[in-house]
C-alpha cells in the first residue's frame, strides 16, 4: 500500500457510449506518465500479464468489442515489491446501461474510471499540473461525478493492511480509500464525500441550482467553482490537495463546508456481512459530518 493521488469519475452512460472517451482518457493518462510507466493487465482468468504488444491488443479489443468491459492495467514492476506496481493504474468499470431495466443486475450501476499517480508525480510537475490533467481527462467524460485527490493506493482493503488503513483514514480524512468496484455497482445519482477536486454534473449540480447556486453556498478562502460546459463543474478545495491531521487540529474546514452542502446526495455503501466493517465504513463516509 502507497500513498498517493487518484482520479476518479463516475458516469451514468452505457459502455457503448463511452468507449472512444475511455480510448482518449487512456491516451492522455499515458502521454501524462510516460509510454512504458504501465507494464501489466490483469487477464480474464484474474491472473496479470506483462503488457507487451499483444496485451495492448487485447485491451484495445475488451474496451472497443464488446458491450462491457473490465480494464485493470497497473505499473511496471521496478523492483521485488509488489506495491510498487500500484504507483500507476488504469482501472476502468464498464456496464451495458443500455440494457432493459429487468435485464440489469446492478439497478443502481454507473461506469467507472479510476486513475492514480504516486506523490513524485505531484512533487515534480506541481499541483497546477495536476489539476489541469484532471479537468482535461474529467471534461473528455460525460461524469455525473467524479473527484481527484490524495489516496491510499494499492489494496487498502487487503486484511493485511485493513486495521492500519482504518487508523490513518481517520486520522488524515482527505485521504482516500478507493473501492471503486463496489462503488461503480452501487452509487447511482449520488456523489462520494468531498476531495481536493470535486467534479459534479447532472443531476445533483442542477438540483443544486447549477454553477451560481453552488458558488453561492461555498464561503471557504480557497474554494474555487469551474463551469466545465453548461451542466458540469469541478470544485476545487485551496490550491493544493491536504491530507488533514485530526491529532493535530487539521480538520479541513472547506472540505466539511462542502461536505454538508452535498449532504442530501452523499453516497453510503450498502450494508455488508462484516457488521464492524460496515460501521466503521459508515462512520468513515460521514467524516466530514460528525
């Protein structure tokens, strides 16, 4: 498990619809990190696979020749620790939306993109880089939301790592702790808790009264709001992302104001069989609320 950054977007369109928009977002992701930083897939069989010419074939193929998809491409492997090659990941969840209603196994499914970076990537090109790659990856996607910010990477999930991970997301709340397959199956028309970069569209910005009405209701120093076109927008919290510190009076104000005036449309994972990890992800996702 790393520390590092993500983007992820979320769309309420089938896959269909969206496969040169993931081409494109792919594109810019690669010329972002650098051609070879990404040197495995994960093939059908779960098993990962050293991406050469015939891997990329293979991903051209699942993304563009079928009516969903199921892309996970990680990092090259630099060395004998398997996290390292969570540094960099594609990972990208796409369903047939356009099925009949009946037909659907997830009612409340959306498609789902998810980039990460490590640090260094912040470091060495600067916060202003990141965020422009954001906005330009964002406004290739038709997102009904989506945000951008600091996150454990790797398998924060993992059993292993899972007690540590839930110790430190609290302690550091812009931290995230990314599921995004059993997020894309469930989150609907809602949004997920505030980040650094907050990008919202249809429904909850028009509900919200569009870019004037959700200016009007943010007061924090720092908070900016982008119109991306007529029906998006990315909230963006301070110049650069902050990870907070409970233990050291860190508790991110603009991030909490943001957080109550989405309050209405927050996503809440559904109850799983592990009651204690349900609560406690329950009281993680209303951190910025209690």
């Amino acid at each position: 498990m790393n520390d590092g950054l993500q983007l992820c977007l979320f769309m309420p369109h089938a896959h269909n619809a969206l496969k040169p928009r993931i081409q494109r977002a792919l594109d810019l992701y690669r010329e972002a990190i650098g051609k070879d930083a990404l040197g495995q897939y994960g093939d059908l069989d779960g098993q990962w696979q050293t991406l050469d010419t015939e891997g990329w074939r293979l991903i051209h193929h699942w993304l563009h020749d079928g009516d969903v998809c199921h892309l996970h491409v990680l990092g090259a492997v630099t060395s004998d620790v398997y996290s390292e090659s969570h540094r960099y990941k594609f990972h990208y969840v796409g369903y047939a939306l356009d099925r009949p209603p009946e037909d659907l196994h997830w009612p409340d499914a959306v498609c789902a993109l998810q980039l990460t970076f490590p640090t260094e990537f912040l470091e060495d090109q600067g916060p202003e880089r990141f965020r422009a790659l954001a906005v330009e990856i964002a406004s290739a996607l038709p997102f009904g939301s989506g945000q951008a910010g600091l996150s454990f990477n790797g398998e924060p999930l993992a059993s292993v790592v899972r007690d540590e991970v839930k110790a430190l997301s609290f302690r550091h709340p812009a931290m995230d702790v990314p599921n995004l397959d059993d997020v894309a199956r469930d989150l609907g028309t809602r949004v997920r808790a505030p980040a650094w970069m907050n990008f919202l569209g249809p429904p909850v910005l028009h509900e919200l009264g569009g870019v004037e009405g959700l200016r009007s209701r943010l007061h924090s120093p720092g908070t900016t709001v982008q119109a991306l076109g007529p029906d998006r927008a990315v909230v963006t919290l301070g110049p650069w992302p902050e990870a907070g510190d409970t233990e050291q009076g860190q508790t991110l104000p603009a991030y909490r104001e943001l957080a109550r005036v989405l309050e209405p449309w927050l996503y809440q994972e559904a109850r799983a069989e592990d009651s204690d990890f349900f609560t406690m992800t329950r009281r993680w996702q209303r951190r910025f609320l209690d």
